[in-house]
C-alpha cells in the first residue's frame, strides 16, 4: 500500500517562507508556495541592495541574547539557533555555490555582495525539489480542517495537510510585507501585538545651523545609551532626525520611554579628565579648539555647538554625555523591519498555532525583533526551520 506525501502550503514567498519550503521539500513533502506578488524574494533582494548580511560570526550566547519579544520563552532562541545557527547559515550558502567571507565586523556576507545571484540558485534549487510556485495569488481565507482550506483574492482556493505562514512583518511594504494578515488572523481569534517600526531611524528637531554643517555627515565611534541599554556603533545626521545602526539597536528601549531621548559619548576612548587635559591651557575659541584636539568630526562640532561654551570642563561633559530628545520613529514603510505580531503565547514551541493545529508561523510575523547584523535573515532562517520541521510532524512525516 502506499501512501502520497504530505502536501504543506507555504504563504509567502521571502525568506522564511522559501526556507520553510526547502526543509519541507527535503523531507518528501509536497510543497507550494502561494505569495500576492508575482515573483519571490523582493524584500531579500531590497535587503541585498547594500550588501546581503547573511548572518554573524559571535558567540552562540551572544547571538542569542540579540533577540527580544515581549513573553518569549526563555532559552527559546538558543534551543532553535542549535538547530539552524550561522554555521548552518554558512554551509547553505556553501551548497548553492556562493562563497562567503567574514568582515572585521564579525558580519558574513557572500563574496558577490548581492542578493541576486544567490536567490536565483535558490529557486532553481526548490523547483529542482519539486516545490510549485503560485505567484499573484494573495491569502484571503483560511479554514482550519482536514485538510486545511486556503483561499485566495484571485477566486481560487487550494488544500493542504499543513501550514506554514511565512508573511513578513510591515516595513517595506512595496515588496508585499504589508501587514495585513494581522485582522484576517485576529478574525480567526489569533492574538497578535500591534506592527510597530524596528531598526528605523528616529526623528530630532535640528537647528538649521547644524542640519546645514551635519546632514549627511556620519558620526562615527560613539557609543549612545538610553536608560540602562548601551549601543555602540555609528549614526548618520539626516534632514528629519538621525539613522544608523547604534540607534537601531536602541529602538526597543526608545519606545518604551514617554520622552525618549539619548545620550552620545562622542569620545568613549577618553575619560572626562584626559579631553580636559588636551584642552589646556585653552581660554577662548573652547569647541573650535576642541576639534582639532579631540579630533571631532563636522557633525559631532555641529552637534556641541548647540549651545555656547566658555570653558573646556562644562564641553567635555557634553562631550561624555550629549542628551538629545528625540521625537518618534520615522514610519514603519521606512523601517528595515518591524516588531509585533503573532503573540508567543498563541505557539507552541514548534511554532504551530495553539488555537488552529496543523497552520505555523514563521519569520517576522512573529512577535520578536533584533538589530541588523545578520540577524533578522538569521531569526528567518531559523524560524523557518522549526516551523517547517513541525509542519511535517503534523502532516504525518517526521
């Protein structure tokens, strides 16, 4: 007697969504990935256009503490990055023929530095599997069952023995991340937490004065706290505000506070007491002075020049501790990604759906964020591994 392989549907076609595919694809299964767009990978190939940051070279600890939600389990992201961490991230690249390399920075990216040669290999690789690919078809319906009943916006409809949700959060929403899966599943009575922007920039009333010396202009080796949270890295001045990787990973924080506000250590190689000391004896002229003998850039000497000095120990401590109010995040179309979504204690630990068993989720529909890095295409991968591998179990192929 025999017995066809199980058929699991994919809805999504970025990152997680091909992943979850893949793991399924593996295993024996029948795969389709549905997706509204009528081709795959926009937001992978958006997100490659500067360079595609695979993943990230440090300590498994490490890495895992980068992820944060409101009710993740504990220990939850260290138990799935054994399963699918960045050395597996890097053996994938590997078998689709793309070489890699290691920044100074700890970041991997493939040698070619883009997205679409790898993407290419990939969908020739899923199709080579047998995965089918239903573009232009966007979800509308989902009726738990056996099998489960999908349909879609262009009045068909399809059947599958498992789910896999694979949607995105809301940022860039060009690329069809747009966010509104959120009331179809609230409309199946799933708990979700609003869509907010992560990794966005942030919005500051500059002086016109500093916006004509600073827009543009990087600040470079700083590092910027916000309460207890410390970030180290880089911003960039923009005409609304400020970007940059070490206000990214502040963003959680930042949302949390009523006024938020942060505060720049231009200098955090030197004490208060040794910026002073390069300023002696100075008496007149104190933040032109300063920067040439602390060595600030354009942006940073338009920043402190805010406010007149009229001795160097009042500048360093500006210096050391540069409070600037911040107004709100710029929107989540222009965010890199988001945070919200499906709430962890709607899944299981196989990131099946409590309340609709056999349907998964994966990606950023789930409630988690991180800073970039190489870890949001990470958490994809990783996700997408577990979601896939629980799919299968529920589908009736381990």
């Amino acid at each position: 007697m025999t017995h066809d392989p199980p058929s699991i549907a994919v809805i999504g076609g970025g990152p997680a969504g091909l992943r979850a595919a893949e793991v399924a694809a593996l295993a024996g299964a029948r795969v389709t990935v549905f997706d509204g767009k009528p081709s795959v990978g926009r937001k992978f190939l958006v997100a490659g256009k500067g360079g595609l940051n695979l993943t990230h070279s440090e300590s498994p600890d490490r890495f895992a503490s980068r992820y944060s939600g409101p009710g993740q389990p504990a220990g939850w992201w260290a138990d799935v990055l054994t399963e699918f961490g960045p050395a597996a991230m890097c053996e994938w690249a590997a078998g689709l023929g793309i070489e890699i390399y290691q920044a100074s920075s700890g970041r991997i990216y493939p040698q070619a530095m883009r997205a679409a040669p790898l993407l290419r290999r990939w969908v020739r690789r899923l199709r080579a599997l047998g995965v089918r690919f239903e573009m232009n078809h966007r979800w509308t319906v989902l009726a738990p069952g056996t099998p489960h009943r999908l349909g879609f916006s262009n009045n068909t409809s399809a059947c599958a023995d498992a789910v896999i949700l694979a949607l995105g959060g809301a940022s860039w929403p060009q690329t069809g991340s747009d966010g509104a899966w959120v009331s179809l599943l609230a409309s199946l009575g799933i708990a979700c937490h609003p869509l907010v922007a992560a990794n966005c920039g942030w919005e500051c009333a500059w002086p016109p004065d500093v916006l004509t010396a600073a827009e543009g202009q990087p600040l470079k080796n700083l590092h910027v706290r916000t309460g207890d949270a410390l970030a180290i890295g880089e911003l960039l001045v923009t005409r609304y505000g400020l970007e940059g990787g070490a206000i990214y990973q502040l963003g959680a924080a930042l949302r949390a506070m009523p006024q938020p506000a942060i505060a720049i250590d231009f200098k955090p190689a030197h004490s208060h007491a040794q910026l002073v000391a390069k300023m002696l004896p100075v008496r007149r002229d104190f933040l032109a002075e300063a920067r040439v003998r602390w060595k600030l850039s354009a942006a940073a000497q338009a920043i402190l020049g805010r406010h007149p000095w009229h001795d160097s120990e009042a500048l360093a401590r500006e210096a050391k501790h540069c409070v600037i109010a911040l107004g709100g995040p710029r929107p989540i179309a222009e965010a890199i990604s988001s945070a919200g979504g499906v709430c962890w204690a709607g899944l299981d630990a196989s990131l099946m759906l409590k309340q609709i068993p056999g349907v998964f989720v994966a990606g950023e529909m789930i409630d988690w964020e991180a800073p970039t890095g190489g870890y949001l295409l990470q958490g994809c991968f990783a996700t997408a591994t577990r979601a896939a591998r629980g799919a299968l179990a529920a589908a009736g192929k381990d």
